[in-house]
C-alpha cells in the first residue's frame, strides 16, 4: 500500500478544521478508525446484534462466531500459545486492574513489593497502589535517566526475595522510547518474578511477539490500534491466569451457581463477567489485520522511518526547544516527540495549532510522576501513524515556527 491508498482507508483525514486540511498528530492518544473498521461495527449492529455464548438463534450464533473469531485473531497477531489465553477488557487500563487486584489477591502480602518504572501512565502506578494500599505492600519505581531511559541495571539491583511483580510499559506515551522489555523479562524470570508489559503505544508501532518476549502478561486498547474504543485485550500466561481468582462476578463467568457456592467458567470466560462490548470487540479483528499489515510492509515502515528522522532532526534543532525521549538509535524510539519551549505555555501552543488545523496533545499526558521527574508542569506531544506524511510533518514545523513567534 502506498500512503495514499492507506490514507483513504480513515474517511476523518478528508476533513477540514478552521477551513485548514486536518494534520492528525494525536495517535498517541487515539488512532483514527478505517472504513474496515467502521463497515464491521455497522454490520454486526445492523444485521447479528445479540448477546453471546446463551442463545441457539441464529443472531447469536452469528455475534458467538464474529466474537470468537475476534479472539483468535488477537491470539495470532500477538502469538499468543492458546486463546485461553486473550481476555476481553475494556482497554489497557481495566486490563492492568483486573491484574492486580486478581494477581494481587492470590500472591501479594504484608511486605512484598511491586516494581513499575518512572515513566509509566497513570494506569501502570494506580492500580498498584491501591493493591499496595490493600495488602500493606510496598510500590517501587525504577529511575530513567535525563534521556528519558530506564536503568536496567538498577531495577536488577532493585529485584529481592519480596518483588512479586514487575509492571513496565513497552514504550512510553510520553518518550516515546522503546524499553528493552524482552531484556527486562529475562532478568526478572531469573529470579521467577512475573513481568507485566503496558503495550497501549508498542501494539501498533512494533511487532509484538508475546511468546518472544516471555512476558507474563501482556495489555493493549483497541483503540489505539484502528479498533473501536472501550476495547482491550490482557494477555496472560495461562499458568497465572488458572491460579488467579476472577476480577469480578456475575453472568458468563460461572460454571455453577447455588447458595451453597459458585464455581467458575473455565479460562478465557472465567474474567469475562457481564455482557460484552461485543459489537467493540469484533472490529479488534480487521484492526489488528490491517496494523499487522502495515507493520509488515517494507515500503511503508521505510517511509514511517523517513518522516521520523525528518521530524526528531528538526526538533533537535529547533532553537529553545527540549525534547524529551532522546535516544541515539532512532529504532529505540517510535514516531512520537514530546516538547517544551522556552518562554510558551504547552497548552498555548496546542491551541493556536488547532487553530492551524494541527491535532496535538498538550499537558501531563496522564504522566504526572514523569513530569515531576523532568521538571515541568506539562508538555506538548505529536504523535503519528502510518497514515501521516512528510508534507504533513513539514507544515507542522513550519505551524510550529509560526506559532512559537506569535507567543514569544
């Protein structure tokens, strides 16, 4: 595919704002929806909207099947060992949740540690703190470095006999940069420590092999790989996932139910309680097609490339900027470029960019700890996809320029 022919696959990219060609830079946040997408939520609402797994009619039959199918896609682009192993969420973050609470209350006690990183989301450090919270344990945060890098060697020095779990993201919302989570996994294994891998920004900009990296756990949002939102997947290793207790309780997640106790529905359903976002859900299939697609096609990553180097060289370069997530190898970094500039407001620049017709990210981007740790109070993030181009990314800098003038 050429960018073009990818670029009509998202109808919103046509569109104009303040009568400027829209420049979508806010991927990082969440990824546009292509036709394939959108084609597949209308035909299971319009023709198989029925609940799952219950009924013998044939709309429910047609919704199991599409559901399924979804499931065993997602197992096969992660390559995941079986589809026991993919459970429905509803994003990265009810993903992490159900982990650590379920993790949490079958392995974690008064005195034992969890270990995350500096530069995790906000959904990497809450949930472990309220697990913390609950069991008297204690959250550890590995430092990064003024490059925005995770000491490896530190967090090895930080692994003990109390670590009972490591929770770090395979790239960074905020950085940008890859972590080495295939190194990181190894080093806690040594010592059977389970590693559990934020993947929201690395599902649609890296290819991600689950039995590769030997993580234990694996999260992603569907949305921000083409897919509908309020869908995600939790990958898990099926050893863990058959010790854990269910998250939560209710329909579909029972074997057997009486007032005398309850017995629970074997792995995947055991974690799927209540009703689905099954309609959601069924796009992850054509979504994880298509992204798997592009990952793969040479031309395409060669020019994704292109437009990354173009960008990180010019704002390097860009007088009274700092970019944050510097890296020497731009392979240990994806298409997303957070930044302060010297004497302007993050969010006063985000605005005037809109008024170009630039969408960016302005603000703490639910990093909070990592800003703290570089000093500012926000900043201001571009982030791109397979679909953005080099003409796009010069008006940007050239919107940039302009813009930093008017507020100096």
């Amino acid at each position: 595919m050429t960018v073009k022919e990818i670029r009509n696959e998202f109808p919103v990219l046509d569109r104009k704002v303040y009568g400027k060609d829209l420049v979508y830079f806010d991927n990082a946040a969440t990824m546009q929806r292509p036709r394939r997408v959108i084609d597949r939520w209308n035909e299971i609402s319009l023709v198989s909207n029925a609940n799952i797994h219950r009924a013998v009619h044939k709309l429910a039959d047609e919704a199991t099947e599409a559901y399924e199918e979804a499931r065993t896609a997602v197992k096969d682009s992660i390559h995941a060992a079986g589809r026991e192993e993919i459970i429905f969420t509803s994003g990265v973050t009810a993903s992490i949740n159900a982990v650590a609470f379920s993790f949490g209350e079958k392995f974690v006690r008064e005195g034992d540690e969890i270990i995350v990183s500096e530069a995790e989301h906000h959904s990497n450090i809450v949930p472990w703190q309220m697990l913390c919270s609950r069991k008297g344990a204690i959250l550890k945060p590995v430092p990064v470095d003024d490059d925005g890098k995770l000491d490896v060697t530190t967090l090895k020095s930080m692994l003990s006999d109390r670590t009972r779990m490591v929770s770090v993201t395979h790239v960074s919302n905020v950085l940008g940069l890859v972590n080495p989570v295939k190194e990181i996994t190894a080093i806690c294994h040594e010592r059977n420590i389970p590693v559990l891998v934020d993947g929201a920004q690395g599902i649609v900009h890296l290819d991600v092999d689950v039995s590769d990296l030997d993580c234990d756990f694996y999260a992603f949002s569907g949305h921000k790989v083409y897919a509908a939102p309020g869908t995600g997947i939790l990958y898990g290793k099926k050893k863990w996932l058959e010790q854990m207790p269910p998250y939560m309780g209710g329909g579909e997640m029972v074997g057997t139910v009486s007032f005398s106790g309850t017995t629970y529905a074997e792995l995947p359903l055991k974690f799927e309680a209540g009703t689905q976002n099954i309609a959601g859900n069924i796009t992850l299939k054509p979504a994880l097609g298509l992204a798997d697609a592009l990952k793969h096609d040479v031309e395409i990553r060669r020019y994704e490339e292109d437009v990354k180097e173009y960008l990180y060289e010019k704002l390097t370069g860009f007088p009274g900027l700092t970019l944050f997530g510097r890296t020497k190898d731009l392979k240990e970094k994806i298409s997303l470029f957070s930044f302060v500039v010297d004497g302007v407001h993050h969010e006063d620049l985000a605005l005037l960019l809109d008024k170009m017709g630039i969408a960016v990210r302005s603000g703490q981007m639910c990093a909070e700890p990592l800003m703290d740790r570089f000093g500012v109070t926000g900043m201001l993030r571009a982030s791109l996809a397979p679909y953005n181009t080099m003409e796009e990314a010069e008006y940007f800098i050239r919107s940039l320029e302009k813009a930093v003038a008017m507020l100096r």
